[in-house]
C-alpha cells in the first residue's frame, strides 16, 4: 500500500497516479533544463461525477415536471387554451374491458289508498209553515178551514157537505129550483112574488082570506068578496 505524496490518499501499489487528486506516484526525477511542461488537466473525481450527474438528474426532472402537465391540461401551470387540442387521443385497447351499468332504483309501490275528499252537499233549511187556525166571523161557518155562507153556498147548503142537484140553488140554506124569468125559486117550488096570494112578496106569505095579491101587497078587492062560512 502506497499514499499519493500531494493529498495523502491511500493507493493500491499497481497504480501510477492517486486515484482522488490525479497526482503521479513515481519517483521525482532530477530537473533538468528543460522546456515547462504544459498545464495539465485536474482530474475529476468520482464524487464530482455523481454530484453532476444527480444536478442532470434534478433538472430532467424539473423540465418533465413543467412540460408534462402543459400536455395534459392538468397540475399548476394547466394550458388555458381549449381542451380539445391538447387532450391526447385515446388508443384502442386490445385488453379485456367491463361495461359498468348503474340500474335506477325501482320506486316502491306504496299501499296505501290515495286520500280523498267528498265534498258535503249543502242543504238550505226548509222553512217551516205554521197554519194558523181559522177564525170565521159570525156570519160564515167554518167548513174545510174556509169559511162559507151556507145560507147562499150551493156546495154547502144549509151546512158543510151539503151541494145543491143540478138545476138548483142555494137560498137562506135550502136548494132552490132555477126558476124562470119573473119568477122566484122558494122551498115549494117557482112563484110570481107579484100576485100570487101564497108568496106574496116573498116565499110563503099567504095573503088573510078575502085579500088579493097586487104588487106584492095583500090588497082588498074592488069588489068585496065573499068570505067563506
């Protein structure tokens, strides 16, 4: 084992230069008048080497840090521009694939009977009719709660119910025979009220024996008559 007499390093003894400074291991010869030998190169050591080449690592992978989200419009420096441009065109696959199929929920059939509503028909009250009792004056009979006068009434003769046969009428409650012209219906029958001795002015006056009947009066005769025995 030798060590490099400039930097001390320990060298394997097959080697003419140190390894870590590039310094010669042979022995100095003695100067002679000679030309300068020109500047050498220092030597890189290893450990500078790994050193540039982890920097050339660094920044590969800063450039590929800021250049691969610009391609695929994602990451803090996205492109702005439109999307369409820049997003990559898939390729076809040739690999297996699955269609994923989302079903919609069935909605469940509720049992219950839907609410309805029956609109109440409205009713009016219906007013109530009071009858009030018929009162008849003095004059008039209560018959079927009407008041009639059955002295003159043809269908309540003499009283309630009682109707007069065709033909006749009703006179102070009794039915009259329809009698003709100058003539008057009374209970025995049609009579000149004017001069008949037996209706004389009205029905049943009969004239006293020996008077005659003229216009309606019971008169004596121009001629006395003779009274019967």
């Amino acid at each position: 084992m030798q060590f490099c007499p400039k930097c001390g390093s320990a060298v394997d003894p097959d080697k003419k230069f140190c390894t870590n400074c590039g310094a010669s291991l042979t022995p100095d010869l003695p100067v002679t008048e000679s030309p300068a030998p020109a500047a050498r190169t220092p030597a890189i050591s290893p450990a500078t080497g790994l050193i540039a080449v982890a920097g050339l690592a660094i920044v590969i992978l800063a450039i590929v840090f800021l250049i691969y989200p610009l391609l695929t419009g994602s990451g803090i420096l996205s492109f702005r521009g439109d999307p369409a441009a820049l997003s990559p065109v898939p390729e076809p696959t040739t690999g297996s694939w699955a269609e994923v199929i989302t079903e919609e929920p069935t909605p469940i059939p509720t049992t219950e009977e839907p609410v309805t509503t029956t609109a109440t028909p409205t009713t009016k009250p219906i007013p109530v009719q009071t009858t009030k009792p018929v009162v008849c004056p003095s004059d008039r009979v209560k018959c079927d709660n009407t008041c009639v006068d059955i002295r003159t009434d043809s269908n309540n003769c003499g009283h309630c119910g009682n109707a007069c046969p065709t033909g006749q009428f009703c006179l102070n409650g009794n039915c009259m025979k329809t009698c003709s012209a100058g003539q008057t219906s009374c209970p025995d029958g049609c009579f000149d009220l004017r001069n008949d001795p037996d209706h004389c002015g009205t029905c049943n006056n009969d004239c006293p024996a020996g008077l005659l009947c003229k216009e309606g009066e019971c008169r004596s005769p121009l001629t006395p008559m003779p009274v019967p025995v």
